[in-house]
C-alpha cells in the first residue's frame, strides 16, 4: 500500500494509507478522510497539491 502525505482542512498534516486519486465523483484532488489529530471526516489534499 502507498501512503500519502495529506492536509486535512484544520492544517494538520498526517499520512494516508490509501488515498485514492480516481473517483468517477471526484471535484479536484481532495478527499474526506478521518483525520487522527481531529478525530472528524475533513476533507484532505495532497501536500504537494495547491488551491487555485
């Protein structure tokens, strides 16, 4: 399994084992994923992307 160095919306940086990046829904490179600092689905992009 790849993991995946994400932000999660309140900025806390943490590591995703799977972080899938082709959904048919998908609106950009974020996801919701549980964050474990926040303990809260938030919805989480790659460290590398950046906001347009």
């Amino acid at each position: 399994m790849e993991r995946t160095v994400v932000r999660c919306a309140d900025g806390h940086v943490f590591t995703a084992t799977s972080f899938p990046m082709q959904q048919a829904e998908r609106l950009g490179p974020g996801r919701l994923v549980r964050c474990p600092r926040c303990a809260r689905l938030r919805n989480a992009v790659p460290v590398g992307a950046q906001k347009r």
